[in-house]
C-alpha cells in the first residue's frame, strides 16, 4: 500500500479538543451507542504499524460487516463480512489474504449486540482529557489482541481505535463524524463479490 506520511498533531488536537467532562462515560451508555445503529459511514485516517499513513472511507453495517476503502492511488482494502476478514492488495492479482473476524478485537464492536459490562471484557475505563477510554478484549481469548475506545461525550460518539493485534502491532484509526442510517448496499461487505470483480 502507498501511504502519505503526515503530521498529525493539529488533526489530533481538532479531533478531540471538545468541552472537559467530569466523569468517563458509563459503559452501559457506551454499549447503547454501539447497539443503536446499524449502518455508519465516516472518512478515516489510519496510523499504520510502521508509522505511515492512509486515508480513506470506513463502512460499517451491524453486525458483523465493515469495508475501508482507501483513497486513490491506493487501490488496497480491508473487509470484514462472512465472519471472515479479508485484505486485498491493490498491488496484487492474487485473492484476498483472510482469517476470522472473531480473531481480531474489532470483533467486539461489530457483535449483535454489544455489551462493555460483560465480565472481564473491559480492562481499563477512565477518563483522559476531554474524552472517554475504554481498553476492551475477548474474555475468553486474551491472546487474541486488544481495542482502545475514545469516546467524547455530549453525545456520545466514537472518535477513534487503536487496535493491537496477537503480534502486538498497533494500528489507530482516527475517525471524522459518524453518518448513521446511511443506506448501504451488502455487495460492499461480500468478499466473494469483490474477489470476483478485481479479476476482470
């Protein structure tokens, strides 16, 4: 993938520069934020492991299915649907490279239905600066990697994620406003559709 390197200070700093609040955000109004929409659409920038950086568009569609699309040149993408997470490499004539959706944190905010208060789920909530942080992974399979949540309040919403994956790589997506209710066709979320139309 080709990346632009930026400095994202300011971004940061705009993203997250919003009224102080006392105390963190619950986790049961943080679980309704997630269970009260379905579809969303935002522009993303993607802090890579190596330090690089990518733009794009997020889709996600409750549960279970989210596409980045990445902006030109790149013509890259990451998807999730079928249970499966597939990575296509622009670069590449060859199929997606794959593996399950359950195995990756990003399985916890795309369940049915999400539930933060769930026991051992949650392994840090506190409040940082203007925002809400909430550091999750599956109980059940720690190994798997974590999810930072930053969350601001007044509403609630989702500002951005830091994933850290079973090698310990950290990848933080940075998000603009969340359009919820946005009509999205499930041809974006098949990896079958796409694999077939990248071979023509």
């Amino acid at each position: 993938m080709k990346r632009r390197s930026l400095f994202l200070a300011p971004l940061l700093a705009a993203t997250l520069a919003l009224p102080a609040w006392a105390e963190p955000i619950s986790l049961a109004e943080l679980s309704r934020y997630f269970n009260d929409f379905t579809t969303a659409r935002t522009e993303f920038t993607q802090i890579n492991p190596d330090g690089t950086i990518s733009t794009g568009t997020l889709y996600i569609h409750r549960p279970g299915r989210m596409r980045f699309e990445y902006d030109p040149p790149d013509d890259s993408l990451v998807m999730a649907g079928g249970g499966q997470v597939a990575i296509f490499d622009g670069k590449s004539n060859q199929g997606p490279t794959q593996y399950p959706l359950r195995r990756t944190p990003l399985n916890l905010i795309l369940a049915p239905s999400v539930d933060l208060g769930r026991d051992r789920m949650v392994v840090a909530h506190r409040q940082e600066d203007n925002t809400t942080v909430v550091v999750a992974q599956d109980p059940e399979n720690p190994e798997y990697g974590n999810i930072r949540l930053v969350f601001t309040a007044g509403p609630t919403e989702l500002r951005q994620w830091r994933v850290t994956d079973d090698a310990g790589r950290e990848t933080t997506v940075i998000l603009g406003g969340l359009e919820t209710g946005v009509a999205l066709s499930s041809a974006l979320f098949s990896i079958t559709h796409e694999a077939e139309d990248r071979r023509q």
